[in-house]
C-alpha cells in the first residue's frame, strides 16, 4: 500500500454508493503506511522544510485512511437498516464482525417494531441488562496497530510492537490470521517466549 493507492481507493468509495472490494488486509496495510509516514516524520531531524512536508503528508494519509473507514461504515449501517444483504466478499475481516452483529441488533430492534404494530412490545430475547460474557485471550502485538473496536463493542488500543494485551476470541483471531499478533500461551504460570 502507498500513498497513490490509497488516493484511488478513497477516489472511488468516495464516489461510488455502492461499497467497493477491499484487500483482505486493507487495514493493517492502512496502519502500517501510516506508521511509516509517522516514523518519516519523526526521522526528519532537524530539517524544518522537509518535517513540515513529512507532517503535510501524514495528515493527508490520515485522513483519507479516516474518511475511507467513515464512508464505509455508513455504507454498511445504510444497508443494514434498509435490510439489505452486504455481500461478505466486498467486507474486510473487521467490516464483516461489525456488519453482523450490526444486523444482529438492528434485527432485533425491527422485530421489536413489528411486534409493536402487529400485538403491542415484544421484548428482546435478551432482557438481562448485564452484557454477554465475552471469552478473551491474550496476545502480542508485532507491529504497531491502531486501536479497534472489539466484538463487545469496547475500544482497544491503539497498540505498539511488543504490546501484550487480552482482546475478544474473535478479535484476536483475526490479528492472528493477519499476522498482526501472535497468542500468549502461558504454562505453569511462566509465559514462554512467543
């Protein structure tokens, strides 16, 4: 991923109503461009001129990778709510655990609303105020990440190389098979070294 690719890409989200196809490791391509464009800015020493135009550029990536993710999200909220199907091959890993459980709550919601109209409230099949218990697990990060939101709707990070955290099963799957993290496995209390 460079600069003029992500250019393109925020070019026709930005122009299209329809999601476009993303790489599968979209995001993790997107932080590590601007983790390079921030060390350029911090390598720049001394060299006022060229920390102002290394400055320029990381503001530039980051708000196109920022508005990228926005156009997206609302894409997918829009779909969602008009009960349309969002086809899973146009969604990264992260787009995809969010569109579900998206519909997974707008679902409910509907149905609380036919319910409404058709024979008065019906209540969610959930009606315990306490959140579902999420399974965690630990893991350490191999570069430096952004933070994300987790299954649980919670905010983790953003993280930098060598970070250990405890994220969500599901989410820390994905960084597995990404190759952002790797699991902590720990034995008799001692953690061997990953």
């Amino acid at each position: 991923m460079n600069r003029d690719e992500l250019y393109r890409i925020w070019k026709i989200e930005k122009g299209e109503r329809a999601l476009q196809k993303l790489p599968q490791a979209f995001y993790s391509e997107v932080s590590r461009l601007l983790n390079d464009s921030k060390a350029s800015c911090e390598a720049t020493g001394h060299d006022r001129t060229q920390k102002s135009i290394s400055e320029k550029e990381f503001k530039i990536l980051r708000r196109l990778s920022t508005e990228i993710a926005e156009t997206r999200m609302k894409k997918i909220v829009d779909a969602v709510l008009s009960r349309q199907d969002v086809a899973a091959t146009l969604l990264t890993q992260q787009e995809a655990e969010f569109a579900e459980q998206l519909a997974i709550h707008i679902g409910d919601y509907y149905r609380f609303i036919d319910g409404l109209v058709q024979t008065g409230p019906v209540l969610p099949e959930k009606t315990t105020s306490e959140p579902a218990e999420t399974r965690l697990e630990v893991v350490r990060f191999l570069s430096d990440f952004p933070a994300i939101i987790g299954v649980d709707l919670k905010t983790y990070g953003p993280f930098k190389a060598e970070d250990i955290a405890t994220l969500p099963v599901e989410n820390a799957s994905a960084l597995i098979s990404q190759g952002v993290v790797k699991q902590v496995r720990f034995s008799e209390g001692i953690a061997p070294a990953v």
